[in-house]
C-alpha cells in the first residue's frame, strides 16, 4: 500500500484534513490550504511547502504552465471519469481553462483518494461548492465530454482541463507491484472474492485503506 515518509499505511491526509476541519483555521487562497495539508501530511516539507505556494501562485501568469511551473514530480492529463477516481492520494489536482492555445489554472486541489478532493474556495469551480473548506466527490465536480470537465453549473462554460501529480519533491512511495501482491495473496486463504480484490488494490496502493 503506499504510505509517505514512513507513515504507517493509512489514509494520512484525509486524517490531516477532518482534523483541519473542526479548527478555526481560514485559508485567503486555495494554494496556501493545498501546502499547508500537505506539509502537515508529511507529505512534503517546509521548504517544499514554500515553493509549492510560489509556484501555484506563478502558474496563473505562465502562458504554458506544464512547461513553466515546476509544480509536479509527474504530470497525467484526467480526461475520463474513472481516471479521475483512480487518483491517489496527496496528488494535487490543477484545474485549468483553455484560451487562445493556452491553458491558464484556474484552481487546483488535493486528492483524499477514492474519488473525493479538498479545497477551499471551490466556487471558483461552481458557485454552489462555496469557498470553505470541504471534500468534494467527483461527481460533483461535474462529467467528461470528449476529455474536458463539464458541469452545468460550472462558472466556465467551456469545461476545463484536468491534471494530476505529485507535488515537486514529494515523497512518497508506492506499495508493491500489482503483480507481486497477485502472486502472494493467491498463496493465502481469504474468505471471499471481493475481500481478495479489496486487499489487492489496498497492498498495490490503488485503493485507500478505508
């Protein structure tokens, strides 16, 4: 399963983000919530915390952000519904607009695993998702339509493109190869089949553990 910096294998950030929610704490931006979760999360560090702020803030003004920003490990364009379930957590989630060839973020969020995501100041989405901090489903983040995010609510009514990676410097790791977990819960005795495939997606670190 994949844990970060040694944590044991739980879901480390949404604990981090339920427990940030019963605080009084206020974020004027999305990218100072998305840093401070991480770096609480140990996810990532003090430092990195600080460049992941600078560098979401700078991405509003690249004509090319993926190219400029410096803001992922690695980068995979979310053009389906289930891709967009499948994104791990602590990935950060870009949200950007497309205008004359160029793609300018227009949010972004942080991933809880399992097809849900937090931020603040979410309206800027869809007025209805307000701008407090809260965990947003992908269904209500609206449907793909031939690769864009479309939502009839949505303050872009072009849709928008969607990314997701890690953050630069983040450090994380995976749990073991699919296949390896394959060959060793075959070897053992489990009561039912989607016990077996529950405990296969959780070892190989494509499910959450919860």
């Amino acid at each position: 399963m994949m844990s970060y910096l040694g944590l044991a294998p739980r879901n480390r950030i949404r604990e981090v983000i339920r427990s940030n929610m019963l605080t009084g704490t206020k974020y004027e931006t999305a990218e100072l919530y998305i840093a401070d979760i991480l770096k609480q999360a140990n996810v990532i560090n003090e430092l990195q915390e600080r460049s992941l702020i600078e560098n979401l803030k700078k991405t509003k003004h690249y004509t090319n952000f993926l190219h400029n920003s410096g803001l992922f490990n690695n980068v995979k364009k979310i053009t389906t519904m289930d891709e967009l379930l499948q994104i791990k957590q602590g990935e950060l989630v870009v949200f950007t607009q497309t205008l004359a060839n160029t793609d300018r973020p227009v949010h972004a969020m942080v991933s809880v695993g399992n097809g849900r995501f937090a931020g603040v100041k979410n309206n800027l989405l869809d007025v209805n998702l307000g701008d407090g901090k809260k965990i947003i489903t992908a269904e209500q983040l609206g449907q793909f339509d031939s690769g864009i995010l479309k939502h009839s609510s949505s303050l872009e009514a072009a849709g928008l493109n969607v990314w997701a990676g890690y953050p630069k410097g983040a450090k994380y790791s995976y749990g073991q190869p699919i296949e390896e977990v394959a060959r060793k819960l075959a070897s053992e005795p489990i009561a039912n089949s989607a016990k077996c495939v529950a405990e296969l997606l959780e070892q190989s670190g494509e499910l959450s553990s919860e």
